[in-house]
C-alpha cells in the first residue's frame, strides 16, 4: 500500500542527510515553522526574536549531547532555505510547548507486548498519536541511511529530526507527554534528539543509557524495545522511574504511573484526566487479549471510544479554544522482528493502517 504521509529518503553524512531532508520536504518544513512561530507568539507571548534567542542557547546543549544532531539540523535549514535557530526551536518544541502548565493537552496512549503475549512469538509496539491539529497536513516519513548508524525511520514533523519510530538493528520507540511540578524552562536536552539519538544505536542498554544520561528540565515519558523485551521509562528532573511489561504486555499514557519522590507531582493529570481513563481501558484490552496479540489486535485497542471525544482514539473537542484543540493525528504499529510499521492518516477508527514499505530497516549488514 502506498504511505499515507510522503516518505523522505536520505543518505550519507550527517549534514548530507540533512540537506537532502530539507530539500525534498521544504514546503512543510516552512509551513511547520511558520505554524509553530504563530503558535508560540499567541499562546506564550514569544517574538521571533525570543525564539531564535532561546534556540542560540540551545545550540550549545545540542553540540554537547550529540554534535552529529546539529550537523543534521543545519542540513535541515540550509536544504529549506529556513534559518537555523528555527530549525532547532521546531526540534526543541516540546520544551517551549509544555514547560508551561497553560499548555497542558489530551496526549498520547502507548501500548505493546512482548513474545509471551503474542500469538506468533513477535514483540510489537504500538501508539495513537496525539497532538495539536495546526501541524497534521506537514507531517511525514523520514527513513535516514546515515553513515555509521543503523537506518532509522520516524513518522515526524517535517524538519524535525527525532520522533517515534524504528531502526534496523529491530529497536522501536514511542513517546508520551508528561508534566511534573519540577519542570521548567531551563538547560534541557530536546526530548525528540533524545529519541533520534536512541534511534541510533544499534542495542536496547545503549539507548537506554542514552535516555538516562540525558540532561533534562522537563518530564517525559518513552516505551522503547528490541526483540524480545519491552520496557517504558518515565523521566522527571532529576530521576527516572522503570516499568516492566505484566503479562508481557505493557501500557502508558500521560500520567506517572512508576515511583517517583513525594515532591515530585503530577501536574498533567491535575489538567487533563484522560490520561487515566485512556490507561485503564487500554490496560484492560491488553491484558484481556494476552496470549493471542497480533498487529490486528493492538490496531482494535487504538479504535476505542470509551469517554470519547477524549477516548483512546482521540477526537476534536470542539469547546477548546482553537489553538488547544487537538486529535489522533495517527496511529503506528510496529513488529520488531520483522522491521515492519503501519501507519494512518488521522483518527484510526474512520480509516485504515498501510504498511509502509521501507527496505533500508530490512537491510542488517
């Protein structure tokens, strides 16, 4: 089946990855950019020139984490005719968009299971995906060969670089928002490089590592696996909490679910109670069908409408002002061992998951 979302293919070096990126996506990356400019000065009172200021502050903790990520950002910007303080803000969006508590939205629900918990043996991931509408005509398939790394593939903005996804050394990543009462605006890696940098590596421990070794200022929440194991790690500032799969199967949505200190609340639940409804009901699917899990079954617990529009399969909620409102832009299943990913475009109960055909993640070697 054809990509429900324009599948952008680069190759090479960091940079050349990049440049190429930004080229073939250069339309959507501008409008992305011009969306997030917009949203920031209406919702958080940010001037350009606030932006770029806070990306230039960036760049440095960027260069630090990982230099190669820069490179490939200022391949993006040059390939767009974008400048690179944007394209770093747009990859640094989710610092800017959650570190204040006005900005609190619906989220995303993550599910997986591990080889027990399936009927042919396979560990599968899967997410709904849910985020502001202002983004979901410029999204996109990035399938990167980069020089030295295994080839990776994220469903992500255009012009971002890291996101959910997939590489083919069989590593699968999904991610959810989380907002604790220690986060703020400070010195903190962007969470999407973390997950481009996890993506990168070739084992589960060296992503993790990754993951927990990163520098952070707000909290977030990953559901990362390879063959055979699945785990999810809530990150906070200063500690991270484990979850292991029950059953062999595994869920997450938005709100602390794994022990954490007393002084560190939970804000997002405060804001947005869907979050818990989302986890019980999911969690309830997933354990009802332990044993006897495939692709299909995971794609029916993405459908479910309990408390919709707020329900699992996330729907507008047309009492938010506008720029709150927000949707299942789409959903993503993954089966690890066979380096396959479906995707859709929009809500998955009104239309259908293709398999998207991605040789790069079957190439070993």
């Amino acid at each position: 089946m054809e990509s429900p979302y324009p599948i952008v293919t680069v190759e090479g070096s960091p940079y050349e990855c990049g440049r190429q990126h930004g080229e073939a996506a250069k339309g959507l990356v501008q409008a992305n950019i011009s969306y997030y400019l917009g949203y920031w000065e209406r919702n958080l009172g940010l001037t350009v020139k606030d932006v770029h200021a806070r990306a230039e502050s960036l760049a440095e903790t960027v260069k630090g984490f990982d230099p190669t990520l820069m490179e490939e950002m200022r391949g993006v910007a040059d390939g767009a005719d974008a400048a690179l303080e944007d394209v770093l803000a747009i990859n640094g969006r989710y610092e800017l968009a959650w570190a204040s508590p006005r900005q609190l939205m619906g989220g995303c629900t993550s599910i997986g299971a591990t080889p027990t918990a399936t009927r042919l043996g396979c560990t599968l991931m899967a997410q709904n995906w849910d985020y502001r509408l202002g983004v979901k005509d410029s999204l996109i398939v990035l399938e990167v060969k980069r020089d030295g790394s295994p080839a990776v593939a994220v469903h992500t903005e255009a012009g971002v670089i890291g996101h959910k996804g997939m590489n083919s050394a069989g590593l699968g990543l999904l991610l959810n928002a989380m907002v604790s009462g220690r986060d703020r605006l400070g010195d903190s890696v962007p969470f999407l490089l973390v997950c481009r940098k996890m993506l990168n590596c070739d084992r589960l421990s060296d992503a993790v590592n990754v993951f927990i070794n990163a520098g952070r200022a707000v909290s977030y929440n990953m559901m990362v696996g390879c063959e055979g194991a699945l785990l999810d790690l809530e990150a906070y500032p200063g500690g991270v909490s484990t979850l292991m799969p029950e059953g062999g199967v595994l869920v997450h949505t938005n709100h602390f679910v794994g022990p954490r200190p007393l002084e560190v609340s939970d804000e997002y639940v405060k804001a947005e109670s869907s979050t818990l409804h989302r986890y019980a009901v999911a969690r309830e699917q997933m354990a009802r069908g332990a044993g006897g899990h495939r692709v299909e079954s995971l794609m029916e617990v993405l459908r479910n409408h309990v408390d919709y529009p707020t329900s699992v399969c996330y729907h507008v909620d047309t009492r938010k002002d506008p720029d709150q409102r927000e949707e299942t832009l789409s959903s993503v299943v993954m089966n690890l061992e066979e380096r396959a990913m479906w995707l859709t475009r929009g809500p998955p109960c009104g239309v259908p998951y293709m398999r998207l055909s991605l040789p790069s993640l079957l190439d070993t070697s």
